[in-house]
C-alpha cells in the first residue's frame, strides 16, 4: 500500500447510476487532490481540497461532485455520467503548498460508463 | 502558462543499457519536480523528489537531475532491467500549487 487508498479499483456504471468513489489516507498530510487520466492525455487535475475546504475546481461538469468530510478522506460522487468519462481517477495527498512535501497518490479507480 | 514535454515519448532497449529520459518545464517558478512511474492500469508511485534549491537525487539505479534555471531535468536508469518496463512521468510543483504532468516517456526493455 502507497498510504493512499482508493476504492472500488474498477467501476462500471449505466449513465443514470449514481455512484462514489472513495480515497483515504494515513500520511498526515493536509491537501487531497482528484486526478483524470484519459487514454493519450496528460494527468488533468479535477479538484483540491486543504483541510477539508475546496480550494480549486477545475472548470469541471457538476455530474462530478466532491465531498472531504476531514483531512484523510475524500470521496468523488458520480452522477449521470457520459462515455467520455471513462478514465483513470486517482486521488493524491500531500502538504497544501508545502514544497518540500512532494506528492503521494493511490492505485486509481478505472471508471468506464456504459 | 506552465507547460512540461518529456522526450522521447516512447523507448524500447535492450536490457543492461543506461538510459536518459528528458523532462523540461517553460516556468522556472517551481517548488520541487517528482519523477513517477506508472504500470499499465495502475497509479503512479513516485521515484524522486527534487526541491527547487537541490541539482540532483539517487535512489539506487535511478539518478535525477535538475537545472532550474534551464527548466529541465533528466532521469537516469543505470543497467536497465525488464521490471524497469513502465511509463516514466515528469511532473512540476508550480507555486500555485498545481502539479503540472508531463504526457509522459513510455519505456520497454526487453531480455
């Protein structure tokens, strides 16, 4: 384990399921990050969260919806999604702008919508 | 606009070769630069964590360098090994606080 954990690993959901995704960390660190990996594409960010408060949304659909009940959780709700969000999410934790803190993530979850 | 390229995109060796992977990065505003490897399907587990003020770091086979200045760094694998197979990411620390990927070098070392 990384000390980032990310569950489910996959999820397949209809566009009109409703599902969330769940990462959890150990690490002691105050900053949680959502992460989208497309095939062919650079890593996008998605959202971050310092000690449970949204910091930066990155002009993403509201069918995603993020939740950080406190500092070692945060979870990613889904709703009516598209095919074109089939991807790679992946959840990080580090230290809000803390640079000698570098970045830890989790094992991802591979979404794919059918 | 913080932009990263890592060359080459993709990389196939034969086994026991040493190897440099280029990063290079358009703003020199930077905390700190992270080399990750990446498995097929997986996440990222990170290499190497450079801060702004350091010009390198060594992990074992793995040595990275960094000339801010310039914006770039290197990765070098020494005696390239099979299980060393996985796509390598760049990524910078920017001050913002948004860490900034690379599309990353996809490598393959064969027996």
């Amino acid at each position: 384990e990384t000390g980032v954990t990310q569950t489910p690993r996959h999820l397949v959901m209809g566009m009109t399921n409703k599902k969330s995704l769940k990462c959890e960390q150990h690490l002691g660190h105050n900053a949680m990050y959502w992460y989208k990996q497309s095939a062919k594409k650079p890593l996008e960010l998605m959202f971050v969260y310092s000690l449970e408060e949204r910091v930066e949304n990155n002009s993403v659909p509201s069918r995603f919806s993020p939740e950080c009940p406190n500092s070692s959780h945060l979870f990613l709700h889904l709703h009516t999604l598209q095919p074109e969000d089939s991807a790679l999410y992946l959840c990080a934790s580090s230290h809000y702008r803390v640079g000698d803190y570098g970045y830890t993530f989790g094992s991802g979850t591979r979404l794919t919508v059918v | 606009k913080q932009e990263v390229t890592q060359i080459p995109a993709a990389l196939s060796v034969p086994e026991g070769e040493n190897l440099v992977l280029n990063c290079s990065f358009t703003d020199s505003a930077i905390y700190n630069l992270q080399w990750f490897r990446q498995d097929p399907g997986k996440g990222l587990t990170s290499l190497l964590l450079i801060q702004s003020s350091q010009r390198e770091q060594t992990s074992g086979r793995l040595n990275a360098s960094l000339d801010k200045s310039s914006g770039r760094s290197t990765l070098y694998i020494a005696a390239s090994q099979p299980g060393d197979s996985a796509t390598y990411l760049c990524a910078v620390r920017p001050n913002t606080d948004k860490l900034i990927f690379g599309t990353g070098t996809r490598l393959q070392v064969f027996p």
